[in-house]
C-alpha cells in the first residue's frame, strides 16, 4: 500500500476562531435595535417642555429622571448573558447605564469594586496627567477583567491608561435634545460632551450613556495595576 504524503500545510484543517470566547456585557448584539421612539414633549408651563414617550414606562428614565433611549435586547443563555453577533464599537444604552449606575464590570456584571478601589481603561492620549477632572462614559472593569477588557475593547490598547478612583460620582448623560417642528419632534441639539445632572437641557434630552466624573484618581499601567493587586490579595 502507497503511503500518501502529508498535505501541505496551507491544507491542513485548523481551527479557526472567528471572534474572541468573551464579549463585555455591555456590548450591543446583533439584533438589538431601537424601538420606535414615538416621543412626545409634554408641557411644562411658561414655555418649557418635557420629553416623554407616549407610552412610557418608569423604567424609561434613570434615578436622576432623564429619559432614555430604548433598544430591544436580544436572547440570553443559561447564565443570564446576552447572545448573537457583538458589534464591536456599539454598547447597549440600558446595559451600559446599568453596569455604571450600579458600578459593576462592564465585561462580566458582577461587582466592579477591588481592594485597591474601581478600575476604569481610557486609551492613549485621551487623559491628561494634569486634568483635575475626568468624564468617562466607560463602566468600570473588576481585577478580573482588566487585562481582557483591554485586549477586547477596539478603542483601547494591550496597555491602556488606568485610572484607578476610590469614588466616581455621577455626572450626567450623554444624548441629544429634542424640540418640536413642523414635521414633529426632531433633534435640535447635539452636545459635543456630556451634558451635566441639572442642566437646563435635560428634560428635552434623550439620553444613551451614562457618565461618571473622576476627580481623585492614580494614574497608573496595566501592569502595574495587576501587581498592586497581587500584592493586596
């Protein structure tokens, strides 16, 4: 019997891993749309409005009563996780208020709070070591997943700006405003930032995010972050 060669290389199977086995719980499924927004402005009295939905419900709006754009979730496993195709650059505006109104990681849900204190990512040359303030629209990660958070997330990278705060109070929403037109309730303002709890815009805003203000932080690497934490284990 003739013994066959083996393939080349080039024809051997492999196993191909098309998209990484974690996926933050915060990002956005395929799948998962946008309601219809069927938004209304309600009158407030002496030329001022309030944007509601015309069927809302009170999970609408967060704690601080800013509405909140709705978008449907798609199917879970057996742990409670989303499933379907992630889309990478998008996070899920009731899951990313979730996990930040409630400090929890943005990759697995659980508590965010480690020995050291919350740990948020930003990506390079995106903080200055001499602003006295940060805004930061990304959930904090727990010591577990800061390491895969930083290879997963598209806007970070292997080695990301930690920012580790003892306390991140929130400070607003990022979203549009709405105003009325012929045509109905339309988008009339865009902020470029986050727009702060009690500012006048606020209850013409539909909001997506939510944002935390960090005033009392370490400026730190990866890293270094994981060795401090080692060490207090």
């Amino acid at each position: 019997m003739t013994t066959l060669p083996p393939p080349p290389r080039s024809l051997e199977e492999k196993t191909v891993r098309t998209e990484p086995p974690l996926i933050p719980f915060v990002i956005q499924r395929e799948g998962e749309e946008a309601a219809p927004d069927n938004l209304r402005l309600a009158p407030l009295g002496k030329g001022r409005y309030r944007l509601c939905y015309a069927d809302e419900d009170p999970r609408d709006r967060d704690l601080r009563g800013v509405l909140w754009a709705r978008c449907s979730f798609g199917p879970v496993d057996d742990l409670g996780q989303p499933t379907g195709r992630p889309q990478w650059r998008m996070m899920h505006p009731l899951r990313q208020r979730g996990t930040m109104q409630a400090m929890r990681c943005q990759v697995c849900a659980e508590r965010a709070r480690t020995p050291l204190g919350y740990i948020f990512l930003a990506g390079p040359d995106t903080v200055d070591p001499d602003d006295s303030m940060v805004l930061t629209n990304q959930p904090p990660v727990c010591a577990r997943h800061a390491r895969p958070a930083a290879e997963l997330c598209p806007h970070l990278t292997r080695d990301p700006v930690v920012l580790l705060a003892q306390s991140a109070p929130l400070y607003g929403v990022n979203g549009v405003g709405y105003g009325a037109s012929a045509d109905g309730v339309l988008v009339v303002q865009r902020p470029e930032g986050p727009i702060p709890y009690g500012h006048p815009l606020l209850p013409t805003v539909l909001a997506s995010q939510m944002v935390r203000r960090l005033s009392t932080f370490r400026l730190m690497g990866l890293d270094q972050l994981l060795w401090e934490l080692e060490r207090a284990a």
